[in-house]
C-alpha cells in the first residue's frame, strides 16, 4: 500500500483541487460544527475544503492532513481568502496527539478508507475519540468503490491562471481483492503544454473499505458510547450500503 503522505505531493496535490469531480458542500459539516459549540478538528483536510469555508463562517477549525504539501496550499488559500494563519498540524489520522480536546470532529469525505487496514481505521477512530471532549461527536464517511471502474478514464482541465496548459490524470488499471476489501488504482497524472506532456508522474491509489458492520464495530471497540451508521438520506444505513456515514458520541 501506498504512504498517503507521499501520494499527494508535487504533480498530484497541484491537480488535486482542479481534477476533484466536486468540492464537498460546506453546509452540512457547518451545521454538524454548529451543533457541537466549540472547536472543531478536521481530518484529512486537504487544500482546505470545507474547512475554509467554515473558518471564514466564523468557527473555529483546525486542519489534520498527513502531505505536507497539501497543508502548503491550504494556508496558501487561506492567506488569499484573507483568513491569516489557520491551526494546520502535519499528521497521520491513524496516529495523532494534538494536545487537546475537540467539540466536534469530522471528515469531508471517506478519506478514512486511504488507511490501509482494519488497524489502521481502527486507529484513527480511537484517536478520534480520545480528541473528543465529553459529549463531543464525530462524523466520518465510508466508501466501498465499485468493482467495475472505468479504466481507460481521463479527467482534465486547464489551469486557471496558466492558459494552454492542461492538467490530466488517466486511470491505468485496478488491482482489486475482495477477500481483504482492498482496492488499487495506478493513476497517471500528466502536466500539458501546448499539446506536449511536460511532466508526468504514475501512483497507486489505495483504498481498504469495510461493510457497514465492520465499521460500527471498530467504532465500538475505539470507545465510543454512541454509534450510528447512516445513509446520505439520515436514515439507517442498510448493511449493504456502499456509502454511509458513522455518527459517533463520546
């Protein structure tokens, strides 16, 4: 499995924002940070969304994220947005001791399942939990991609302020085990300029998904006292589910 930390780096981070097929809606995790009436902690933050948004709504958030240089355009974007220095910590979610307790912690997305093993998850639950004051909630998405991904795919788009050049990433192929609910892109991510590739760089994207059961176990056993698991409508998440949402309580 791939070092998360290494994978968004260079070429890869650079396309990250203008690649992503959509920037996650603030709104939903503004009320769930609302609610919990405090600071907030948001892991695997990225270039800074949602938690941008959320700060310049007036919470106070802090940024978790394992890449260096997505923490780097994250207060690159913050100092754009006039937001001065915002709290970012360089961190494993499977591994991290701020120092301090949250009201509210969340993920923007099922990046949780770039950990590669039910440990791991396992892990990053219990750090959750041992950041979360008394009565405090977390929010953490899960994903179970699809078996028959499109290889062959292309996304591109040309830079903003660089007309001409064009940033591209290609599915080249996928490794998928079902016995230990692992699966593998090798994406190829390219840098285009004027037609001509420039740059160019191949990486496996890993991801280790868990059925809603596996799921509301680990979350169990991390300590929390209150675990649902929840589909994007709000109700129950039927076991099945290949996209729910854990809504866990201290």
């Amino acid at each position: 499995m791939a070092d998360d930390s290494q994978f968004y780096t260079g070429l890869v981070a650079e396309a990250y924002a203008l690649l992503a097929s959509a920037p996650p809606d603030p709104a939903p995790y503004e009320r769930f940070a609302r609610r919990g009436n405090g600071p907030a902690l948001e892991l695997a933050c990225g270039d800074g969304k949602p938690m941008l948004d959320l700060i310049e709504a007036g919470l106070e958030v802090d940024g978790l994220d394992s890449s260096a240089d997505m923490l780097d355009r994250c207060q690159v974007a913050a100092t754009r947005r006039r937001l001065g220095n915002v709290n970012l910590h360089l961190g494993d979610m499977a591994d991290f001791d701020l120092g301090r307790t949250y009201r509210s912690v969340y993920v923007a997305g099922a990046s949780i399942t770039l950990l590669p093993d039910d440990d791991s998850i396992g892990a990053a639950l219990a750090c959750t939990a041992r950041h979360l004051g008394e009565g405090g909630r977390a929010m953490v998405p899960f994903w179970i991609p699809p078996a028959d991904a499109d290889v062959g795919r292309v996304i591109e788009a040309e830079v903003n302020d660089d007309p001409g050049t064009m940033l591209r990433c290609t599915m080249v192929e996928i490794e998928r085990d079902e016995a230990t609910r692992n699966h593998a892109s090798l994406l190829r991510y390219e840098r285009v300029i004027a037609g001509d590739v420039t740059e160019a760089v191949e990486r496996w994207w890993n991801v280790h998904w868990l059925t809603v059961d596996d799921a509301v176990a680990l979350a169990a056993h991390a300590g929390f006292a209150e675990v649902q698991a929840r589909s994007l409508g709000g109700e129950p998440a039927p076991l099945d589910a290949t996209l729910f949402t854990l809504r866990l309580a201290r």
